[in-house]
C-alpha cells in the first residue's frame, strides 16, 4: 500500500524524504511535494524522514486528509520527479501544524 504526502507538507516542503527514497518515487510542485502512487514500493522509509509528520500509508490516512491521496495521484503525474533533496523554504518551520493549509496548495 503506498504512502501519501499530506496536507502539513504545504509550505513546510522539506525534502529530507526525497533524499531517502530508494525509488526516487517524489514529486515536486511549488508548495508541496506528492508521492507517485505506483512508483512507491511501501518501504515506509520516508516516513521518519518527514520532520513534519506528513507522509502516511494510504489506509491510515485520516478521514479529512483523504483528498490528498487522489491529490498525489494526479499531481505526480503533473509534476516534476524530485531525485534529491534540496533546502526547504526559509519560513517552512512557521508553517509546521498550520491548519487548513489546502487552500494555500499550489498547481
């Protein structure tokens, strides 16, 4: 079962789990990162990577974060792989556990 990026990735956008992920199965928008539902190979490494808490398996995906399980899905697609990882945003601390930030997701 993959993993899923969600919605505390928002502007926080460490890649810490890019950087650990054997399949490079990342992908990079301007505010987010998603993971490729069937490039990922559930080997749950990228989830201690997210200082955040971000990422989780597809079946233990809250109930209000299930929209970000298509939303990975289809913005893989879209966007570009994310080989490695790179600095996050100099305010990513300040939006750590910010509600509601889906709003604010950018395509």
């Amino acid at each position: 079962m993959p993993f899923v990026v969600t919605e505390n990735c928002i502007n926080c956008k460490h890649t810490y789990c890019a950087d650990v992920c054997p399949v490079d199965s990342f992908h990079e928008g301007p505010n987010f990162l998603v993971i490729n539902p069937d490039e990922c190979i559930d080997c749950a490494i990228c989830v201690p990577a997210c200082i955040v808490g971000a990422i989780v398996e597809e079946r233990d995906v809250p109930r209000e974060q299930r929209p970000f399980i298509q939303l990975n899905a289809e913005l893989s697609a879209a966007w570009p792989r994310l080989p490695k990882g790179k600095p996050p945003p100099p305010d990513a601390e300040e939006w750590d556990g910010v509600l509601h930030k889906r709003r604010l997701l950018e395509r």
